[in-house]
C-alpha cells in the first residue's frame, strides 16, 4: 500500500505486482533448477531470532551429505551491478551468521558450502497484448561464491 503526503493511501489494484511476489517467483525458479541438479531440499527462508540476524533463502543438501546455504538474487537488469551486485560483504556476514545458528540448532556440523543463485531478466508478468513479451529469465548458479571466513 503506498502512502501520499496527505496521509491517504493508494489502493494496490487486482493487477499490481509486488517486489515479494517477483522475488519468491526468483526463489521459487532457482528451487527448481537446484532440484534438477540433485540438491535436495532441506529448509526454506530460515531466519535467526531476534533483530539484526540473518536470513538463508535456501539450505539444501548434495547428494554427498554437503549442506549449501543460498542467497537467491534478482533483479531485472543489469543495471548497477545486475542481481550478484546487490550481495554485499554485510550481506555474507548475516548469511554466514544465519547459518552458524543453524548448525547450533541441528547440532551437527557436516560439510558446508555457501552458494549464490542469480536469477536475471523478467519475472514481471507479461505486458499487455501490444506491448512486448516479458524478457527471458537466465539462471546462474554459483557454487562456493563466498566462504564464512573471507567475511569476518
């Protein structure tokens, strides 16, 4: 709901779309390619309690036991950096901590690996008739894009 200066708010009409919605169409899209590719999932938005923690898109496990926590990226285009610009050291840090935490709670520490998975182009609905396509989506999964030590 936006909100003018005057206090009144604008209705979000039938047809809007919403940054969350694009964004879980992202997850929802890199879910499957990882699927395909054997990983097996095992949590999904895990946050720590608390203000200031951390949040972990995806935590999935390889066929050999290895848990990959994954930051799940979107963005349009590839204007300022495209979908991997927007992952920041700040950002690896709540990661890397969101995923202690889990590994605290499961009380196992198997191998681990932190993945990035890009997802770039239209995830808006079409345009109307008349007004082109929505353009097409690539997915690019970066394997051990980061490691808990590089960001502390």
């Amino acid at each position: 709901m936006w909100f003018f200066a005057n206090g009144k708010t604008a209705p979000v009409g039938a047809g809007a779309v919403r940054t969350k919605d694009i964004g879980d169409r992202a997850e929802q899209l890199a879910l499957e390619h990882l699927q395909r590719h054997g990983l097996v999932l095992v949590r999904r938005n895990f946050r720590t309690p608390g203000r200031g923690g951390g949040e972990i898109d995806l935590i999935m496990r390889e066929p050999d036991g290895t848990l990959v926590f994954v930051e799940v990226r979107q963005r349009a285009s590839q204007a300022k950096g495209g979908a991997g610009g927007s992952i920041t050291a700040q950002k690896q840090r709540r990661i890397v901590f969101a995923a202690r935490h889990f590994l605290h709670a499961i009380r196992s520490e198997p191998p681990c690996r932190f993945d990035v998975v890009l997802v770039q182009g239209g995830l808006e609905p079409a345009k109307p008739s008349g007004w082109g396509g929505r353009s097409p989506v690539d997915i690019l999964w970066l394997k051990a894009a980061f490691d808990a030590t590089a960001t502390f």
